[in-house]
C-alpha cells in the first residue's frame, strides 16, 4: 500500500507534478461548479480548444505560453459575443465554429514548425512530469485569481444561474456576469495547460462538478465535493501512471489517466444513484 | 513546391485530395443543415471526440481503423441517445462527461500501446493528401447512402425539428428519428475523420449550414447551399495548404470558419451590418 500511494513521491519531479495537479483539480471542480450550474459545458469546452492557437504562436515566437493563451481566450469570447448578437447564429452552432477555427489557426501555425508532431502532442495533452518551480508558482496564481473571481461574484452567479430574468430585473448585469465566469474559465484552462494540455481540461472542469451533483443537495457542499473529487482523481491518475510504468512497464500518459479516474468515478456513482432510485420509481 | 491549380491536376495524389476534400465538404454541408437545426453541434464534438478509444482498439488488434471507429462510434451514439433522455444531468453536462472520458480513455490506450507517434496526429488532424483511390470511392459511397437516408427522412426530421410535440402527435416516432440522425451524423465523420481528423470535421459538419443558413430561409435551398460551400471549403483549403504549405485539414477548417465570419457579418439580409443598417433607417424613419 505504501508503495503504491506514498513512495512515488519522494522524486522531486512526482512532488511537483502532485502539487500542480492537486491545485487544478481543487480549482476545476469549484470553478466547474459554476459551469454545470449555467449548463455552459459547451462553452467550457470551446475555450480549451480556442486558447491553443495563442499557446501555438506564442510557443512559436518564444513568449509566455500563459499569456498567449489568456490573450487567445479574450478574444474568442468577445468574438462568441458578437457572433451571437446576429439572431441566424445558434449558440452552440456559433462556438462549434469559433472551436474549430481558433484550433485549425493554432494546428497551421504549428505545423510550419519542423518538429511539427512532438511540439503539437505537448501543447495539447500537457506534460504534468516535467513541471519546475515557475509553473507552480504561475498555476496557483492562476488558479488563485480565477477562485477570487468566483469567490467575489458567487452570490450573483448562482442567481443568474437559477434565475437569469429575476437576477436581471434585480439590476445585475448578465453580460458582466457572463464575462467574469467565461473569465475564470479561461483562468483554469491556461492554468491546466501544463499538467494535462488543452484537449482534457474539459474533464476538470466538467466531471468533478458533474459527480458531485448527483450527489449533494446544496450548494456550499456540491462544490466542497466537486473540489474534493478533483483532487483525490488527480491524486489517484498520478499514482496509477505512475506505478503502472514503473512496476508494470506499460506507459500510461499522466492527464489521460487523471482524466479516466475521473470518468470512472462519475460513472459509478451514476450507476449507484440509478440503482437506488429504480425502488422509488417502481413504489 | 506545388504552386497552382493546373500543378494540382497534374498530380494524382492532389487530385485525389482535392476529390475526396470536395465530397467530405458537400457530405458535412448536407447533414450539417440537421445539425444546427436540431442544436446538435456538441453532440457531434462528443461523437468526435469519444469515437477515439475505437480507433485505438482497433491499431491495437489489427483491425481496420475506419471499422473500429464506427463499431465503437454506434456504442458512442446509442450511449449519448439514452443520456438525452435521462434527467439526473441535463444534456450539456452528460455530454461532456462523455465527451472527455472517451476522449480520455483513446489517449491513455494509445499512450499505453506505443507512445505518441504520428499516427495518433494524423488521427487528430487528419492526412488528406494520403487518401487511396479505394478510400475516396469508399467515401462517395457512404456520403450518397447518408444523404439518400437524409432525401428520404427530411420531411418528419424537419418537422420534427421545428415542433417535436406536434411531430409526436402526428404520429412520427421521434425519439427513433433522434437516433437515426445521430447514426447518420457517425456515418458522415466515419468518412470526414480521415480527411481533416476528429477535431476539425466538426468545422465541415457545422460551418457550411451555419452560414447556408445567414443566406437563405427555407430548408431545402439552404442544404443545397450548404453542400456547395462545404465542397469550395474543401478544394479552397487543399489549394491554400498546398501554396502555403499549411496542414490541409486545419486550412480547410479555417476557410469554412472564414466564410462563416464573413457571412455573420456582411449577409444581405441576416448579417450584423444589414441589420445595423435597417435599425438606423426605423430610427431616422
């Protein structure tokens, strides 16, 4: 037992990788409350494929990867919010487009690029093992600023969210709320990048809170338990990757499995919570 | 270095992208008008995305790779059909559980297998300058069988559509039309997947109905609008890619996201400016 869930972590670079991942599942499933909550799991998902054109060109040019991501996600939510002024332009049709541009964007810059593979295969599943001092500083920054967001604003997203018309009447504005979330959103991606790459922060940020909700009633304890789930999947991926390439010599990579422990996890308490509904329905 | 269109004709591998690019585009043009109609363009991400797992299995058991993700693309499909008509999570949320679980699952099979190699991009981003002869011909096939199912079901999809209460009422088995789309939609990126890869033949499926739609009202014209723009996207993108020496499936996305930009804002009669436009003549009127 030790040696499975303690000893990986007496390498400086598991202590790291633990670090950042606990950070990003904590922050993923609180921020993630918000994004169930609002039904915005498009959304989220479209903005974990809309910052990689900013990473790719700032990759490229050799400035801050955080910063082209930031820069990049700004911008496809502004674009979102003129494209849906246009009353033809579905929301969900709008951001599959803006997706697949921004990505297409950042997948053409790459591959000008020589080693045009590798570097596209970083950008997009992360590589948590390799992760120094500087990326933990930035990610619990990050994260830090998008809890903040949350954190200032919860009272008024949770009334836009169950509510939208009386949150509006009561003079809140639903696009500066709107705005501040897809903000924090955009927070947690950049700052997921380097543990699980662009392409599986959608599992942070939509599983945890998804688990939690089949089994919390309020809403204090659903996003105590979506932070809780975060980081006991990203514990346990770490640890199984781990072992299974050191004990068992199969290769597992660190964000998919963080990922599937997730999955797992939501499914078996969704089975569990269909089972025990069944009697109720049948009575 | 390839520079134009006439080097184009001359090369057999070109040719045959530019042909296969060109059939996947008015394919996604086609089934895309449903798409947006019925709000479907996350589900199709999730199908995409989920589909993954399938492809790997079958690298791994030496199977034919399009067979495999369209094996596991049915698991998929009958797996999002049943979680729409659940109410624990609302749909959005469900999907994309799904969506990166599956997702998920492909990418720890595949770095379990081999480690990431070439492959695994092409998978992501598509390779439509190695289609064979054999494929393209595999691809005009199933793109003519999507859209006959598509010929003959468009009444009661329309109709179910726009009032699913009324279409029940009338009768038309509505929850079996929502799986036979969703078949259909597995069917179309079953052939789109190879040629631009999972992430941008969403850009195929969505983008050419999306815009179709900012030009013309009724169903019928706007699919055949739709097929059009998608196959321009198609030999547009190969063109460009092969003059500026881009990945093809990325370039193709980013024309078809172009015409849409372009159309969101300089349409007749549905675009930004025309309606800024109309607004200020009531208000000087």
């Amino acid at each position: 037992m030790r040696h499975f869930f303690v000893e990986p972590f007496q390498y400086g670079f598991m202590q790291r990788a633990l670090v950042v991942s606990l950070v990003i599942g904590a922050v993923g499933g609180i921020v993630g409350s918000y994004v169930v909550l609002r039904r915005i799991s498009f959304f989220a998902d479209t903005l974990t494929h809309t910052v990689f054109p900013g990473v790719a060109i700032a990759f490229v040019t050799g400035h801050s990867l955080w910063l082209g991501a930031l820069v990049a996600g700004v911008a496809s939510a502004l674009l979102f919010s003129l494209a849906t002024t246009n009353r033809r332009v579905d929301d969900d049709a709008a951001m599959a487009i803006l997706l697949t541009t921004f990505f297409a964007v950042g997948v053409m810059v790459v591959s000008r690029v020589e080693s045009y593979t590798n570097d596209l295969l970083v950008l997009l599943f992360g590589r948590v093992l390799t992760v120094d001092r500087a990326d933990i500083v930035s990610t619990v920054a990050i994260g830090a600023v998008a809890l903040c967001i949350v954190g200032a604003l919860h009272k008024e997203l949770v009334f836009r969210a169950f509510d939208p018309e009386g949150a509006e009447a009561a003079g809140y504005s639903p696009l500066l709320l709107d705005i501040a979330l897809n903000l924090a959103v955009t927070l947690v991606v950049v700052a997921a990048l380097q543990a699980v790459g662009t392409v599986l922060v959608i599992a942070l940020l939509v599983t945890p809170a998804a688990t939690s909700r089949l089994v919390t009633r309020g809403l204090g304890t659903m996003i105590a338990v979506g932070a809780a789930v975060g980081m006991a999947a990203a514990y346990l991926g770490l640890v199984i990757s781990f072992s299974a390439s050191v004990d068992h010599g199969v290769r597992l990579a660190t964000g998919a499995t963080i990922v599937v422990v997730l999955t797992v996890g939501f499914t078996l308490v969704a089975a569990a919570t269909w089972l025990r509904r069944r009697p109720a329905v049948a009575a | 270095m390839i520079r134009s269109i006439g080097d184009i004709a001359r090369s057999d591998l070109l040719l045959r992208a530019l042909v296969e690019a060109v059939v996947v585009g008015a394919l996604g043009g086609v089934i895309g008008v449903h798409i947006v109609l019925r709000r479907l363009p996350f589900t199709v991400m999730a199908l995409t995305h989920a589909t993954f797992p399938g492809v790997v299995l079958a690298g791994i058991l030496g199977l034919n790779l399009i067979a495999g993700s369209a094996a596991f693309g049915v698991v998929v499909v009958v797996l999002l059909w049943v979680v729409s008509r659940r109410r624990e999570l609302d749909t959005s949320t469900a999907t994309g559980v799904i969506l990166a679980g599956g997702f998920a699952t492909g990418v720890l099979l595949f770095s379990a297998q081999s480690g990431f190699d070439r492959d695994l991009t092409s998978y992501l981003v598509g390779s439509v300058l190695t289609v064979s002869t054999a494929d393209v011909v595999a691809t005009a096939v199933i793109a003519s069988a999507v859209v006959g199912a598509l010929v003959l079901i468009g009444g009661p999809l329309t109709f179910s559509a726009f009032d699913r209460i009324g279409a029940e009422a009338a009768g038309v088995p509505v929850v079996y039309l929502d799986l036979a789309v969703l078949l259909l939609i597995e069917l179309a990126l079953v052939v789109s997947v190879p040629t631009v890869g999972i992430i941008l033949s969403v850009s195929l499926l969505v983008a050419p109905a999306a815009t179709a739609r900012l030009w013309v009202d009724r169903i019928g014209a706007s699919m055949w609008l739709a097929a059009l723009l998608g196959a321009t996207a198609g030999a547009v993108g190969i063109v460009i890619s092969q003059a500026a020496g881009t990945a093809a499936g990325a370039t193709i996305a980013v024309v078809a996201g172009g015409g849409f930009a372009l159309s969101v804002i300089g349409s007749p009669r549905h675009g930004l400016l025309a309606r800024r436009r109309v607004a200020a003549r009531s208000f000087a009127g």
